[in-house]
C-alpha cells in the first residue's frame, strides 16, 4: 500500500469516526439540556426526549444530504456530466 493510499484511508476512518461523533454527541447534548429544562420546570423528560429525537432526526438527515450530494458529484466525475447551473 503506498503513502497516498494509506493517507486516504487514515482520512477515510478519521471522517467516520466523526461523522459517528456527531451523530451520538449532539444529540446527548440536546437531551442534556432538555433534561436540565425539565428538572427546572419539573415536567418529566418531555424536553429531554424532544430535544433528543429532533436532534437526532435533523443529524441524520444533515447526514444523508450531505451524502446524497457527494455521491451525484462523484457520478457526475465518473460519468464526465456537467451539472446545469
């Protein structure tokens, strides 16, 4: 294996392991909060559920955006298309 491809590699797994990051943090952070919000209104974990799912739900979808867009990039490279303006 040569350096380039072992350098695409490392970068490959520091990407997953952050994309990974991202999608298990954030959404703990949000349910933090929630949670911190609902012990000082005293409403039980609604917050802490809310902010939690929709956090969640918006990581993942950021996460599928993204993706879905470098997958067309990358066909339009494979495939020589120009994308229309």
């Amino acid at each position: 294996m040569g350096q380039i491809d072992r350098r695409e590699l490392n970068n490959g797994f520091g990407n997953a392991l952050s994309k990974a990051v991202e999608m298990v943090v954030t959404p703990l952070i949000f349910a933090v909060i929630g949670h911190l919000i609902d012990r000082w209104l005293n409403t039980g974990m609604v917050f802490a559920l809310g902010f939690g799912v929709f956090t969640l739900a918006y990581v993942s979808w950021k996460s599928y955006m993204v993706y879905d867009a470098q997958m067309r990039d990358e066909e339009d490279r494979i495939l020589k298309r120009q994308r229309p303006a």
